[in-house]
C-alpha cells in the first residue's frame, strides 16, 4: 500500500476543493477518478496540470473493473468517495441517475474497496480508509425549535437524493459490520465557495444579480439551512481521515442557520457594493417568490460537538465572511463561469424554472 488517495467526483465541487486543500496541506499523490457528468469541470483542477502526485482518470464509479483495476494498481491507503448525483431538484425532475450513481455506485466502490483490502497486510488493512461523504439531507426536515441532528437521529430522506444518499449511507455501514471494512461517513450541511455549479442556490443568485435577471426564491424562502464554507468542510475530512474511528459517523456543519430568503438578501447587497447598480437599483428589486419545491425541507441543522469534541475541529469562517469571499470568486473568473454554462445548463435552467411561475 502506497501514501496515495483515491477520490472520487474529485472535479465536482467539493471534491475539487478538497483536492486542491489535500496536495496544498498534505501533499501525498491524489488519483482523481470522475466521470465528468455536468457537474464535473476538469477546470477546477487546471492548477494541477503537470503536478506529478495529481492523477484523473475518467470513468464511472459504476464500473466495477475500472475500480477494481485502479485500486490494484495505485495501491491507495484510503478513498475518499464525493461522486454523486447532488441537486435535489434534478432528483425531482429524474431520479433514475441518482440510484444508479449514489446507491448502485456507492456499492460497487465499497465491494471493489473490499477486496481490494483483503488482500493488504493486517497493517496495511488496519490503516486503510474508505470515507463516505454524505448529507444532512438523509435525516430529512426540523421544525422551529427542534435540536440539531445528532449522529444516532433516525434517517427519515424526502426527496429522491436524499432517499439515495441514505440508502447508500446505510450499505457503507454494512459493509463496516459485515465485512469489518474500516468505513467511516461524514453528514454535512450545504457547502457554498469556489467551484459549486450555478444551479445552487448561493451561485445561481450571485450570477442572476449580476447579470439583472430575477432571484427565483422557492416558497416563502423561509426554509433554513445551514451554511459551511467548503474549506472548512475540507479540513474536517482531513481530520477525519487522520484521526476518525472506523465504523463511526461524524457530523460537519457551519452552526450558521440563516434563511433562504436572509441568504438571497445578503448576497444582493453583496453584489451591490462591489457592482453599483448605475440605472436598475438596489439589487433586492430582482427578488421574485416563485412556486415551493415538493416536499421541501423546513430546516437542517448539524449538532457537531462530536467531531470537535473527538477531533478538534470546528469551522474557522463565518458565514457573512464566506459569502463574501464566494461572491468575490465568482465576480473575478467570469470565464469559469462561462465554462460551466453549457446548452445543457441552459436547457435545465429553462425546464426548471418555467414550472416555477411566481407565486
Ligand atoms: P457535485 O455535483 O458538484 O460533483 C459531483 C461529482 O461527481 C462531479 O464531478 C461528477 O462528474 C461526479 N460524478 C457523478 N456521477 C459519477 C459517476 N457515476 N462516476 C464518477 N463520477 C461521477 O457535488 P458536490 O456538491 O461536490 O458534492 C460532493 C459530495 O458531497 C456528494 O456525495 C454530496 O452528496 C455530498 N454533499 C454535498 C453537499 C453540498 O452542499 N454540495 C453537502 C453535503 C454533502
Ligand atoms: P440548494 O442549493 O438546491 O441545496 P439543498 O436543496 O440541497 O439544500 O437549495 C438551498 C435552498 O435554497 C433550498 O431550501 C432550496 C432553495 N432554493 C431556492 O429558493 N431557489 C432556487 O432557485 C434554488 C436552486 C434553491
């Protein structure tokens, strides 16, 4: 076994900037496999062109023998598995793709992970990691004044992702139980930073509010998530993998609870101070409640105490200074924008937001 990691969906958001963070603070040789679906963009990781400890392949996570041949022949000490099928509303609109990617995937990595692990010396398999990166999603919806989700809260998914996330979380703890395979999951809430495609919420709005088009808040925006910045989810990944007990799940979250329609207001006045508006006005003005998402979730929040207990991490950015960051990224490469808005973006950009009239 080699000091290399295998990542999967490493040129999707998180995983991009989880890459970047591993060869910048750990800097040990990083195999990036990724089928580049429309949400990966190799230009994430344009950087590394060159850097002899960064590898892609392209491939699916689905295809046993690619992953079964890439784990014999690089020789990881542990993967890190982001590859997924992540928008709630596309799960909506086409939930086929999310089985086959986050339940069928997810399977065919840990049996391939398996045996691949079997095969190690009992050091080796004693030092091995198989991360799964998964969501609060799978514990579905809080009311008002609930407490955060705990690590033993009962999964209880809403939408087609989130059902696919928890089956995929419940086969990674499976596969520790049965198989003593050292599986360790990490629940996060929503990541916003560089790199996270404009179909989310926090750069979809950045992108309209600069270009003057409308800011489709769903329902009567006062849904609550709960907002981390990415790097911070990278280091708690990194810490995880270090020093994380196999078999245990730990929660990420940014403790930082705002409303959707909090979010959407912050980033208009963002965008205002750095781009005066000249002759359209304050950027509020472009704010236009549109029909809910089905069985929209209320509230995520996190209960972190575990990993910062056990671990010692906590988030290092607050949310008013990662927005501000995110939407200075976003102003300052207009050109990776433009990159990741392909006909396919617009054509679902257009299917999912003419069936959202205003309310
Ligand atoms: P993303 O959609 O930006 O990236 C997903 C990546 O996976 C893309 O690069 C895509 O090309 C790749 N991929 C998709 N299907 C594949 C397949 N069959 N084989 C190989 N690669 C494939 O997603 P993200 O926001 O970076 O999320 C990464 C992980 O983190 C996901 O597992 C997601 O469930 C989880 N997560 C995301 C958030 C968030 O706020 N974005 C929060 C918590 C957890
Ligand atoms: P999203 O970024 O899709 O993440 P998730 O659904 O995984 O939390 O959405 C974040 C919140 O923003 C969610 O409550 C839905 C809402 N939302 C809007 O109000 N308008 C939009 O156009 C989008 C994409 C999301």
């Amino acid at each position: 076994m080699r000091d290399a990691i295998l990542v999967t969906g490493g040129s999707g958001f998180i995983g991009s900037n989880f890459i970047l963070n591993w060869i910048e603070c750990v800097g040990s040789p990083v195999v990036n496999l990724d089928l580049l679906t429309y949400a990966g963009n190799p230009a994430n990781l344009s950087s590394l062109q060159g850097d002899p400890r960064y590898r892609f392949i392209r491939g699916d996570i689905c295809d046993s023998e690619l992953a079964g041949s890439l784990l014999r022949e690089h020789q990881p000490c542990a993967i890190v598995h982001f590859a997924a099928e992540s928008h709630v509303d596309r799960s909506i609109a086409s939930p086929g793709a999310f089985l086959r990617t986050n339940v069928e995937g997810t399977c065919v990595l840990l049996e391939q992970a398996r045996r691949y692990w079997s095969s190690l010396s009992l050091a080796d398999q004693h030092a091995f990691r198989f991360l799964h990166i998964s969501t609060d999603e799978v514990y579905g919806s809080l009311g008002p004044s609930d407490p955060p989700f705990i690590e033993s809260a009962p999964y209880a998914p809403n939408s087609p992702y989130a059902a696919s996330k928890a089956a995929a979380d419940h086969f990674a703890r499976a596969y520790f139980r049965t198989c003593g395979l050292p599986v360790l999951t990490t629940n996060c809430s929503n990541n916003y930073g560089p790199f996270q495609f404009p179909e989310k919420l926090i750069p979809l709005m950045i992108l309209n509010a600069l270009e003057g088009k409308p800011l489709p808040v769903y329902g009567d925006g006062l849904q609550v998530r709960d907002w981390l910045y990415v790097d911070d989810h990278c280091a708690a990944i990194r810490a995880v993998l270090q020093d994380g007990r196999a078999g245990e799940t730990y929660h990420i979250g940014g403790s930082s609870e705002r409303t959707n329609i909090h979010v959407v207001k912050a980033i208009c006045d963002l965008v205002d101070e750095m781009v005066p508006p000249v002759s359209t006005g304050p950027r509020r003005n472009l704010i236009a409640t549109v029909k809910d998402r089905p069985g929209h979730d209320r509230r995520y929040a996190m209960d972190t105490s575990k990993i910062r207990r056990e671990l010692g991490w906590q988030p290092s950015i607050v949310f008013e200074t990662g927005l501000r960051k995110t939407v200075r990224w976003y102003l300052d490469h207009p050109e990776w924008t433009e990159g990741v808005r392909t006909g396919a973006y617009l054509e679902w950009i257009q299917q999912n937001y003419t069936r959202r009239p205003e309310r």
